[in-house]
C-alpha cells in the first residue's frame, strides 16, 4: 500500500509514549491490512507506558504499542481466502507457532511460543494493523467497533467464568478493573446464583451494580472474608475469580472459597505470594485455575453468542472517547482509576 501513518510509539525506554508518522506496515501472502477503527487501553499498555520492571523485562523500544481493536479490511494477501475488503474485524492478538507440543494438541492459548501483537511485535494504536488471518474474527457490520474492539479482553473475562461450571453457583469476583466487571456480568448472564463484586475503588464497585452484581463489598471498609461468609450462610462462595493479582485478595479468595470449590486466577501477582496450601487448597479439596489468554477459537465464539443474546451489555464499559493524539490525558484516566474502559479513535 505504501505511505506513512500516525502512531502512537513506545519510543523509549521510560515514561511515556510519542505520536509519529511511521510507514504503513507491509502484508504477507496470508496476512490482512486493517484500517483501526477502534482501540482501547488495557492495563498491560499501561505499564509499558509507565515502562515498570515488567515492561523493561519484556518489551523493546521503539515500537508501536497496543492491542486491543476492531477495524476494516482494506487488503488481504494472495492467500487469504476467508476474508475480504470492507470485512469488520476483531483480532485474537496472541499470534502462535502451531508446532510446539501445544498447539499440535489444538492448546493454542498455551502456545510456548506466542507472540503478543503490541508487546512482542508492532501493535495497533495506528491508523494501520497488519495481522495472520487466522487470527482474526469477523464481526457483524451491526457491531459498533467501540464493542468490537473489547471483545478480546471480554474473551479474557468468558474464559475465566466459564473455565468450570457456574449456573446456579455463587461466585466472588475480586477486583473490578473492566475485565472483572465484564466477569460479573458473563457470570450473570451464566446463570450464576449470586454474583459478589469486590475491590477497594467505589467507582468501579458502583460499575459492578450496573453490570449486574448482586452484592458489593468494598475490602477496605469490611473484613471481605467475613461479609462473603455472612452473605452465604457461613459456608464460602462455590467460584472465586481472581481478577486482581494482589497478594492479600489471592489470600482473601481461597478463605472465602468453599470446601471442593473453584478458584480461577486471571490477575497477575508483581511479587511471589504466600499461601496456606495445608489448609486452603489441600484440605478444602479446591480447583486452583490458572487463566491465559483466549481458547482460540471456542473462547471467541462464546463471546460472540453472549454479545449477540443481548445478555452482556458493554457500552456502560466504555466511559471515555479521546483521538489518538490526546493519549496522555486517556492514560492518565486509567492510571486514577475512575474510568471504565477507555477508547482511543485514529
């Protein structure tokens, strides 16, 4: 295609980020070139524009960051056959070898050799992504691109729910970040019991109750372990799902979980935890998940029926809309912590 567009460029190694005019990336014979419509921020692009020890331990400037969008096909390599120009996309950004012991068991979430599209390769907070075909989903033209471009980080959320049974369950979702409020309400819409939100911010607590939490508590204010046991006659929550990574709530989520229960664990510890394996896992008898990612593509089709049966709304997600060149105001949002999720147009 040829000519340049702008980008938002992890530049260097420390704070922040810069808007360029960088070349529009080239495409291979099985790879599609998407005009971005939509983007949005995720936490992991946060510490890469912070630039913490994760991201200096991972990530290498310059690059163009960004992972989460949704956008139209503009051209397709000589050996795309399942997608076409003007299609609306979405994309599964963890690009994998399908060699490795893994992938050849159909385990393509736990690829040892995945790629992530914005940390390990060029992103998509530009005007162009080049991306495999086979990692893109078509949406429906209906689907506005602000929702299409969350279904990756809800496929996060689906994955964790329903990683184990949850009709009739009573489940704990601590921390409400936008993929634990998508989590609420993937596991109301599940057919789950009782949905008990929790984390320490009454902004997005009071987000939990519009996405259909039925029970708050906030873990600063209340012993979280005693008002969970409180709401369910002294006898723990049957799933915990552990959308937070903080040291203490990991610890909270198997007290408060019950004897042979389910605890799914998608947050990320930035430090080792300690834990009484003795008396929470071995003799509770509990299911301790590990979540990566998306099943690739049975996680996707789940996201899209949820979305299509009208049961998980995403729109009260999307607080705040900025152009890609104001993207130092919509990181600084998500660093305080009162938004939901935060949609950069280019």
């Amino acid at each position: 295609m040829g000519g340049t567009m702008r980008a938002l460029v992890k530049h260097h190694a420390g704070f922040g980020a810069e808007l360029r005019e960088v070349p529009i990336p080239d495409y291979g014979p099985d790879e599609v070139l998407i005009r971005v419509k939509a983007t949005s921020l995720c936490g992991t692009d946060v510490h890469i524009y912070v630039y913490d020890d994760w991201a200096k331990s991972r990530v290498k400037p310059p690059y163009v960051f960004g992972h989460e969008f949704s956008g139209e096909v503009v051209a397709v390599g000589d050996q795309v056959t399942s997608f076409q120009v003007g299609d609306h996309v979405s994309a599964e950004t963890h690009i994998v070898c399908y060699e490795c012991p893994q992938c050849r068991r159909g385990e393509y979430h736990v690829c040892q050799n995945t790629q992530i599209i914005g940390v390990d390769r060029q992103g998509c907070f530009a005007e162009y992504v080049v991306m495999p075909a086979k990692n893109l989903w078509k949406n429906s033209k209906s689907l506005p691109f602000e929702v299409a471009t969350l279904m990756e980080p809800m496929g996060n959320a689906v994955h964790t729910v329903l990683s184990g049974p949850i009709a009739g369950k009573t489940v704990a979702v601590i921390g409400c970040g936008p993929i634990g409020l998508m989590a609420v309400s993937v596991a109301r819409a599940s057919g789950a019991a009782k949905v008990l939100a929790l984390d320490v911010n009454e902004y997005r607590l009071d987000m939990a109750v519009q996405m259909g939490a039925t029970h708050i508590v906030h873990s600063q204010n209340e012993d979280p372990v005693k008002k969970v046991l409180s709401l369910t006659g002294d006898q723990g929550v049957d799933v915990v799902l552990e959308m937070s990574g903080h040291p203490v709530a990991i610890q909270q989520g198997l007290k408060m979980l019950t004897m042979g229960g389910r605890i799914s664990m998608l947050g990320l510890p930035t430090r080792p935890v300690e834990l009484d394996i003795t008396n929470d896992i071995v003799f509770k008898g509990i299911q301790v998940h590990g979540i990566t990612g998306r099943k690739m593509f049975e996680t996707w089709e789940q996201t899209a029926g949820l979305l299509e049966s009208e049961q998980v709304i995403l729109e009260p997600l999307i607080t705040h809309k900025f152009p890609l060149e104001e993207f130092e105001q919509a990181f600084e949002l998500m660093m305080s912590g009162k938004s939901g999720k935060v949609i950069l147009l280019p």
